[in-house]
C-alpha cells in the first residue's frame, strides 16, 4: 500500500453523500423489535411473585404493596407489584427472563425527562408504554417448565393388585425437580399448614434429606402420607404453574421422607413432662395425631380415644393401599406416638365412654372426630345388600375384609372418594375376575368434577368409564336381585351464583346395567357421639362447628378440628388444624412459644 | 543543557485512552521515563462478582471493557461451562463466535477513529465511529443492547438470531469492506500517517515475549500468536482464517496488523452465517437461583481485540463465584510494554504509541 500525500483527497467526494447522523427528534430512528427499554409490567399477569426483584443484579425492584389489591387476590398470589428505579436499571432483561408469568416485558421506549429524582422511580404498569419488545417465551424464559417424569407402574400393571402405582424420584430427578424451584414462597401460602416448601426444596436440591425432614416437621409430622396423597394445594399455587407444570412439590416430600430412615428422624428434647393441662383428644385421625405429636413434643402428653384397632382414622381406613399403604403411614404414626402419647383403641365416645366423664376429668378435650358416616342419596331401596357407601366400602378394602365384588359396578359421585372408589372396584375385579368393568355417574360434566385432574386421568387410563350429567332416580331389582338403575338427564349443576343446585330434565330417561353400586357423594359427622352436648355447640351455617381461633367451640374446655371444622376436608387441612389447636393449648396453658 | 520536566497528562484528556493518566519526564522533546498511574476507574468488579449470584453477573462481566464486552460473556460462562462440565450446542457456538467477532470489529473501528484523533486527522474518528454504529444496530437487533449486549448464559446465548438476521450481518459486512477502500485512502494511506508512525516505538519480538505481550503488540513485532488459532474456543476450529503479523514491531505495524485483521474478521463472520447449524441455542441445565457448579478451578482465556483476555475462576460449589481474576489483556500492555515503548521517543509521540497499543483502562483496574 503505498502512502501518498493526494489520496485523503479523494475523501472529499464524501460531501456529495447522505450523514449518516439521523436528526432527531424530526427524524426518529427504527428500534429494534428487541430492545431493551423501559419495563412493561401487565398487571393481570402478575402475581406478585418477586422473582424480578430476586433476580436484579442491581436491586432496582422493589415489591411494593397495592391498596386497592389487597383482598382480591387469589391464593398463589401477592398485592404487589414491581416498582423500578430507573437511576439503578441497568436493562439487562434478567427481570423478563426470570418471570414465570410472563407479565413482565421490555419496551422499545427509553426515553424519559424527568425534573424530580424521585419521579424516576415508579411502578412499573402499562402507563408509559410503547411496544412490547424484549419479551421471553417459553424457550427463552430462564424457568424450566417441563417437570421431570415420575416413575410409575403402568395401567395394565397396577390394576392386577393393590400394590403403590407411583414408584418415587431416584436420587438424581429428585435433585433435578428440586433445582426448578424458585424459591418464590407462593406456596406457603396455598398450603393449608403453611409448610416451609422453599427451604426443604433447597434442603433437597443439595443432597440434604435429613434436613429437609427436620424442615418439614416444623408443620406437618405426616411426611409420608402428605407425600402420597396430598390435595397439594401449592402445586396450583405454584409460580411456574401459570405457565407450565408446576414444581412436584408434593413428590419431592415423599421423596425425601422415604429416604430418611425413622432414626435419622428429628430427636426433640422433651425436657420437661406437665401433669396439667390434661388433654383428651377423640380420634387418632390426622387431626388428632398432629394435635397429639405437637402437644407431646411440647410436654403434654394427651390420651387418644379410638374406635378402631388401629390409628390414622380415615388415613388407614379411608384411603385405598395403591395411594398410601400400612407400611408408609405406620412409620409416620410410629415416630408421632414414640413422643409418648396415650391411645385407648376400640373405645367409641358416647358409647364406651361418655362425653360429660371427658369434660369432668380432663382440662381439655379435642374433638377430631372426622365425617365417618356416610351421606346417602336417599332413592327407593337404598338399603340393598348390594349397594354399598364409599365409607364402608374403603374400610373393608383397608381392612382386608371380604367384599363380593360385582361383575358391573356403579360408582355414584364425581369427587376423589368416587375416584378411589371406582379404582378400588376394579383392582378387586381384577383380582377376581382378571377383567374390570366399572362406571363412575356424576351430575357434573367432565370439566366439572370436583375430583383431581390427575385422579380423573388416572382413572381413565385404568379403563373406568364416565357417565356425566346424570342422576340415579331408582334402581331397578329383579326380584331381589339389582340388575341396573334406572337415571335422568341433569340439565346444569350449579345455579349463577354457582351454588349447588342441580336440574333435572326428567323426560330424559336411560338405564345403566350394573350389578353393584357405591355411592360416594359424601360423608357426615357422627355427631350423635357427643349426645347432649350436640345441641351446645354453635355451627356456622355450612353445617360447621363453629371454633374461635384457639380452636375451641361455644363450650367451654371443649376444641374442635379436622374435617368437622374445615370447609377444605382434606388430610392437611386437618393435620393444621391439629397442629394449631396444640400450639394454641401450649400458649394459654404453658405460657411460652411451643418448640416445632 | 535542557532541564527535565514532568508532564501529567490525563485522566482526562484527547489523547489519552479512557481514564487512567501517565507522568512523563522529559528532557526537552525526549521522554526519558514514562510512569503509567491507573486505577482511576477501578470498580472492584472481582470482587463484587463473589457477591452476586452467577446469573447477575451477567450483567455486570461486560462493563469490564467497554469497546470489546462481549469477550468478558465468553469468558465468564465459558468457565461455568468448564467447571460445571456441560456442553454448549453447536449452534450457540456459532452465534457467540459471530458475536465474538462482530465486536472485535466494532472494537477495531473505534481504535482507528482514536488513531485518527492522536495524529490529527480528525475526519477518522467521525467515520469510524459512523460506521461503528451499524454493527451496534446489528447487536441491537440480535441482543436488545447496543454497547453491552448481556447476551450470552451458560450453556448457549439468550436468543435465537432473529429473522433475516443473517442477510442484515452480510449487508454491513459489504459495507464495511467497501469502506475500508475509502479508510486507506484517508488514514492508512496517507503520508502524514506513515511518516508520524514508522519507526516510532519500536518494540522487538524478543522484548514482547519478555514483557508478556499479547494479541497485536506480540503479533506486530513478528511472533505468530493467536489464541483463535493455537486454542481454539467457541466454533474458531471450524472456520479458515490467518493469523496476521508484521515484522517491524513499530506503531505502523501495530496498526497495520489490526487494520489487516479486519478482514480477517469479515471473513471469519461470512464463514460462520454461511456455516450457522440448526439446532438448540441453549442448554439450561441450572435454575438461576440455584446453580449447581461442582468445586473447581479453571483458566479460560480467548483472543480479544488487545489480546489474550482470560479469567481464573474458582468455584466453591456455592451460588456465587468464590473469586474470579481477570487477567485483561492491556494490564502488561500499558504497565511494561509501554514503558518500553516511550524510551527515547518524543513527546508529541506518546499518545500516538500509548494509542497503538490500544489499551484499556477499565480492564486494567478490573
């Protein structure tokens, strides 16, 4: 190349040319589709999450508190919503990238005037906005949607016996689901014992199962069982759920507390036994067994009145060995009642002994005594040898009592109970007949039932039949003998204000052919147990005993939980409930913060 | 008999690359020792990286050079990629090696517009700089950023190449190879450029290796080092390109060797649109929160526009990055090199040679 003092020269032609240089503001440059500007927060989307704020390398979110929010949330979500410092952003993205929601994005905005320093700091909401520009689907979020695959055995397998069908995360996909949490905490809310879910979840991504356990018995002393057969009320709260699958939190439990031996399990120090307040809690169900290991841990050792053989109430009796065998809810049980506490089985309150003699010698008595009888619909001949309750239905499969299976059989109710009902019946059938034939009958369409959307799945994929939108108006006998039911046509389930109030269309008539029914549209409360002082307890008017905080009824020295308290009747529901109503009996009598 | 002076000059001043100042003792036109004072513009970025998760660190790794970040996103995740043992798909390769190289370009279109400035030509640095912002609206359209782009993750890049990214890649590249017609005929050919640069500063290769320099110093001075080429990283294996060098050591040739590897990176770039793979760019195999990163310790080290860039990395298998060192390319450049470089020269050359070596202060006080 060689240097010449003429050849800048030619650089002079460049005057002819178009500047590069755009005059702004007449002239607006073109942004680019993905730029980074100014955020964009939709506030339908949001929930409140705090993933942004965790994220930000350099603290410019701020989670902050929206008054007229407040109380209109769902559960799963919070009344904040993010306010940025634009004096601190540096707009690198993470915030969008990060948000499980994808309420969050970028704008192709970034100019802003200000006089104030303050006014540079906002929430951030769809005032200011141009065009949506850095946005984060699915592949491009940080989050991983996908859940990992629990093992299970397949439909033709499970049906043949009532071994567990959900065989447990090895070692490394439980490591790997515990690494796709957040750690948001929308879940503790959702849970109805407020378990410490993020913390035990991290316990467990780094190999801690011990301390995952110790975690986890800070709320809840049912690890095995939870782990098995929860409503799991914070997978649905769960952030990643809004857009994919959520966190296999309920899985992650089991796997944790099937991993850790009964010894390894947290050893409280008992230091101190109190001969008073003395405590009477009828039922060793879930309710009453939390109340039990809560209080025992605690110093006070209480007596347990049980009318079965056993303990774990509708735990052993109520829920079907394929979901939650012996073994498994024995080793919860085991480690509640080496605390020491009492129980007398085969004793029924009302009949071996009587309230009032409760009431006179103990301080306080706990009622959690669950809803065991069974709600019946009341169609003519009910009472037929071959038509069974849910209630008496379960206990016997539990128990390992002979059941003459039917070659057809009905299953009455769209709830989790019709659900364990029905696979029940055809594992039985299987084992009888090698062949299963069973229906389940709602009033609700499919979309309606109120079971679980994997309960209905699983159901299904075991061949179970589903005949929705029908009511059983009578069955049809044979003599004596029950060949069918005869039903109509339900028109709507609920009424506008989505009460229960189902509509009939009665011309619309068909029959069903079946040789068994069992009805499973509820339970009730043997309230009769408690015989006068029934009349003294206040209800509220969904038919529940009305508790104060402290968890006791309108009389005096006499608590309630579990199911006859809680409007949401699942195991954990109970198992808060017991547990509170131990640690309210520890701060009004013992006077200090109950150890969990 | 001429007294000594003392001359401070910087940190702020036209002639001086970014914030750092020098002391200059001189006895009349000839330097007869030059004490390079940095540390102006330290930001403590190690060591506020053991404090962010390694996810936030993204954000922060591309201040540590302002021309040239993106190599401090390579290298960064690069060493997460090595400790943790994962692999990066081919395609994320790909891009980042695109990325890699449309930045050294941006970095070297600056650098010229900076020679242009210390010798007084001073439509250079109005065209560089023009022309520098195409390649910044590129970026713009594949990362969202124009300066700091926070665009590559461990295990791949954070985007897909948006649509007719590619074409929009080889349009600019055109231009810029058309341009550089017009560039040699303004500086590189000019007669007042070579004359103020020839024989000015020369440094031999014997020197270069004893002073530990890198990337075109080294290269200028003869020696034919090229981590691209003897290391490969990123996809670097997989497309052709030669490592250039010049014999003479002198700012004309240190010049020359960047003006020469432009073309070098075009080529590289074309290679790498003609050659971009289908498949995932990103392999997540961490949650942000929680990464997994076993113990370890790991050197990495790629070719930037100043030189060999590395980063030691030590991980303690917790969230956060037990300490990161960043070994910046211009730390010996601007420390020994340079001292090297000004023995004997004159005064008005200082900024001249200082701007040859192409030094940057913000990756000198990390």
């Amino acid at each position: 190349m060689s240097a010449n003092l003429l050849r800048p020269i030619k650089s002079i032609e460049q005057i002819f040319r178009k500047p590069h240089t755009i005059r702004f503001p007449e002239e607006k440059k073109e942004i680019s589709p993905r730029y980074r500007g100014f955020h964009i927060t939709e506030w339908e989307k949001c929930i409140g999450c705090g993933n942004c704020r965790d994220i930000c390398p350099v603290n410019a979110i701020n989670m902050e508190v929206i008054p007229r929010l407040k109380g209109k949330v769902e559960i799963g979500e919070n009344p904040e919503r993010p306010a940025i410092d634009y004096g601190r952003c540096c707009f690198c993205g993470l915030c969008v990238d990060i948000c499980p929601t994808s309420a969050m994005s970028l704008s192709q905005d970034f100019i802003m005037v200000e006089p104030e320093l303050n006014d540079f700091y906002f929430i951030s909401d769809e005032k200011r906005i141009d065009k949506k520009s850095w946005v984060a689907n699915e592949e491009e979020s940080l989050v991983d949607f996908k859940r990992k695959k629990m093992p299970v055995l397949s439909p033709a397998k499970r049906v043949k016996s009532f071994e567990e069908m959900v065989l447990g995360f090895p070692e490394n996909i439980a490591i790997a689901e515990a690494n796709r949490c957040l750690e948001c905490g929308e879940c503790v809310d959702a849970c109805p014992a407020h378990m410490d879910i993020p913390e035990y979840i991290r316990a467990i991504s780094k190999g801690d199962n011990k301390e995952s356990v110790r975690i986890m018995y800070r709320t809840n002393p049912f690890l095995m069982t939870c782990g098995r057969i929860c409503t799991h009320n914070c997978e649905t709260a769960c952030a990643v759920e809004k857009r994919g699958e959520p966190v296999a939190i309920r899985w992650l439990k089991r796997y944790a507390a099937d991993n850790v031996d009964i010894k390894d399990y947290p050893d409280y120090k008992v230091e101190k036994i109190y001969k008073k307040p003395k405590v009477a809690i009828i039922g060793a169900g879930p309710a009453g067994l939390s109340a039990a290991f809560y209080l025992s841990i605690n110093g006070i050792i209480p007596t347990i009145y049980e009318r079965h053989s056993k303990a774990g109430g509708m735990l052993r009796y109520g829920v079907p060995p394929y979901r939650l065998s012996d073994k498994e809810l024995d080793k919860d049980i085991n480690y509640i009642l080496s605390y020491g506490a009492k129980i007398k089985y085969n004793t029924v309150v009302g009949e071996d002994i009587k309230i009032e003699w409760l009431l006179k010698h103990f301080d306080v008595v706990y009622i959690a005594i669950g809803l065991q009888a069974a709600r019946w619909l009341r169609f003519p001949n009910y009472r037929h040898k071959n038509i069974y309750s849910a209630v008496d239905f379960l206990e016997k499969v539990n128990t390992g009592k002979k059941i003459k299976i039917g070659k057809e059989v009905l299953v009455i109710g769209g709830g989790n109970v019709a659900m364990d009902v029905a696979r029940s019946a055809v594992r039985l059938q299987h084992m009888e007949y090698g062949k299963s034939n069973v229906k389940i009958l709602s009033l609700e369409a499919m979309d309606e039932l109120p079971a679980l959307e994997e309960e209905v799945e699983e159901a299904i994929e075991e061949k179970v039949k589903f005949i929705p939108r029908r009511s059983v108006i009578e069955p049809i006998l044979e003599g004596k003998k029950l060949i069918g039911v005869k039903t109509v046509k339900v028109t709507s389930v609920f009424d506008e204000k989505g009460r229960f109030a189902p509509k009939l269309d009665k011309s619309d008539v068909k029959e069903y052919k079946c040789d068994m029914i069992i009805q499973a549209i509820g339970q009730m409360c043997p309230f009769h147990c408690l015989e006068d002082i029934k009349d003294k307890i206040k209800m509220t008017p969904q038919r529940k005993v009305e508790v104060k905080d402290s968890y006791e009824t309108s009389v005096k020295h006499l608590y309630a939980g579990g199911d006859i308290v809680n409007t949401r009747m699942d195991a954990v529901s109970a198992i808060a409930t017991g547990r509170d109503f131990a640690f309210s009996i520890v701060k009004k009598y013992l006077k200090r913060e109950p150890v969990r | 008999m001429h007294r000594n002076f003392e001359y401070y000059i910087g940190p702020n001043h036209p002639g001086i690359a970014g914030n750092f100042s020098i002391k200059v003792e001189a006895n009349g036109d000839t330097v007869l020792n030059v004490e390079p004072e940095f540390g102006y513009l330290h930001r403590a970025f190690e060591k506020l990286m053991e404090d962010n998760l390694y996810i936030q660190n993204i954000a922060m790794v591309p201040r540590i050079c302002v021309p040239d970040p993106d190599i401090n996103e390579y290298c960064y995740c690069s060493a997460i990629e090595r400790i943790a043992k994962k692999e990066v798909p081919e395609r994320a390769r790909f891009i980042r090696t695109l990325v890699l190289e449309l930045s050294r370009i941006a970095a070297y279109l600056s650098y010229f517009g900076g020679i242009g400035g210390t010798i007084g030509l001073y439509t250079a640095p109005q065209w560089s700089v023009g022309d520098r912002d195409y390649i910044l609206d590129l970026f713009e359209d594949l990362t969202g950023g124009r300066v700091y782009h926070i665009y590559m993750v461990p295990g791949g890049v954070r985007r897909d190449l948006p649509e007719g990214f590619e074409e929009k890649v080889l349009k600019v590249m055109d231009y810029i190879e058309e341009r550089f017609k017009e560039y040699d005929d303004l500086i590189f050919g000019n007669k007042v450029f070579e004359k103020r640069t020839k024989g000015v500063g020369i440094l031999t290769k014997e020197k270069a290796i004893e002073l530990g320099a890198t990337g075109p110093v080294l290269r200028a001075s003869g020696y034919s080092y090229d981590v691209r080429k003897d290391n490969p990283y990123a996809a670097y294996n997989k497309v052709d390109f030669n490592v250039i060098t010049a014999e003479d050591g002198d700012t004309y040739s240190r010049i020359m060797v960047r003006r020469r590897e432009i073309e070098e990176s075009i080529k590289i770039v074309r290679q790498v649109i003609d050659k971009m793979p289908e498949g995932e760019y990103k392999n997540q195999w961490y949650n942000p929160f929680k990464f997994d990163i076993p113990e370890g310790r790991v050197y990495v080290k790629i070719e930037s526009s100043k030189g060999e860039y590395g980063y030691y990395f030590v991980s303690n298998g917790s969230d956060k990055p037990y300490r990161v060192n960043v070994r910046g390319a211009s730390f010996p450049h601007i420390v020994t090199v340079f001292k090297e470089l000004t023995k004997g020269a004159r005064i008005e050359d200082i900024a001249l040679i200082l701007f040859s070596i192409d030094a940057c202060p913000p990756e000198v006080d990390r």
